[in-house]
C-alpha cells in the first residue's frame, strides 16, 4: 500500500510495555531478629543446587502493655474510713431571702416585680387568716406557698444555683415563721 495524497500515515502500535515490579519489601529487622536470622558460623550452608526455603524471620512477641504505676492508699483493716462532711448552711430568713433575691441576677426586673405581689398576695392570705381568729390550720395555704417556691427555684436554677440551693434548704423554716401566728406577726 502506497500512501495517498491528502491521507495521513499511521504508525504501527507501539509494544506495550509493563511497568517493572517491584519485589516485595521486608520490614526493616531489629537488632533481635538480626542476630536471630543471621548465619552460624561452621553451619552448613546449602548448596546452589539444593533447593532452599526460606526461612521466616522469628516473631516477636508484642511487648507487654504496662501501666504506670499509681500508689493507693489503704487504710488499716480496723480502720472505717472517715464520713465526708457536708457544709450545711444555716436556714435562711425571709429578711435575708428578700435582700438575695432583689440583688440577683438569674431573675428580670419585670419578673422580680411580678415574684414581690405573689409574695405580696401570700402574705395577705396568711394575715386575713390569722385576723380572722379561724381555729384552723393554716395547711390550705401550704400549696399556694409551695407553688411559689417552685416558681421561684425554677427561675433560679440555672441563673442563680447557690441561691436556688439555699432557698430549697430553707423551704421548711420559711414554712415554720409563716405556718406560726407569733413568728408572722413579728416578721410583718
């Protein structure tokens, strides 16, 4: 075949050629393995025409996971350990609880004055109670007060925890200078 004009020549296809591979790496031998693979002297070595295996190199047990050392305390078998303290605060009066209160800042200026007419309105209650000589308890206004107080611990919790926490320790001393008619008397 002749070429034409106006036609192009092509080449034949060139060989494809695989790239080298590349034979397998060891791992790098530590000074252990080198001593154990390495050959003995006046051993016998064989010879180009026996067939060899190759030997694999020795494993090498992974190395024991130690922790650190951590000293412990122990105490003398007739000893019981001690019983931690807990720091107990004094129960909180409503002057004191009134005065934390105004001053803290977990709870809005608008909320605080909505919190004083409850505590304005409760304290009604307990004065319209004890004016009117009832022989009664004061038991029905045990659930208007307890409402207020969770009222007033959920506004508190997340703003204000230690006031949240000491109101909470205080609830039934509170409860004991609304609850007796001489205590209330003296507090208003």
């Amino acid at each position: 075949m002749t070429p034409q004009a106006g036609s192009v020549a092509v080449a034949p296809p060139a060989a494809v050629v695989a790239p080298p591979v590349a034979a397998p790496r060891r791992p790098a031998t530590t000074g252990e393995e080198a001593i154990a693979t390495a050959p003995v002297a006046g051993a016998a070595t064989p010879s180009k025409g026996q067939g060899t295996k190759p030997v694999p190199p020795p494993v090498k047990a992974p190395a024991k996971a130690t922790a650190p050392s951590v000293p412990t305390e122990t105490l003398p078998k007739n000893q019981a350990p001690l019983p931690l303290a807990k720091a107990q605060e004094p129960p909180l009066d409503v002057a004191a609880l009134t005065a934390r209160l105004r001053d803290t800042k977990a709870i809005g200026t608008f909320t605080k004055l909505a919190l004083k007419n409850q505590v304005d309105d409760l304290l009604r209650q307990f004065k319209a109670h004890y004016q009117s000589g009832r022989q009664t308890s004061v038991d029905s206004l045990r659930q208007p007060y307890n409402m207020l107080i969770l009222k007033v611990l959920s506004l508190l919790q997340d703003g204000d925890p230690a006031l949240a926490r000491t109101i909470s320790a205080s609830r039934e001393a509170i409860w004991s200078v609304l609850a007796d008619p001489e205590k209330f008397n003296a507090l208003t």
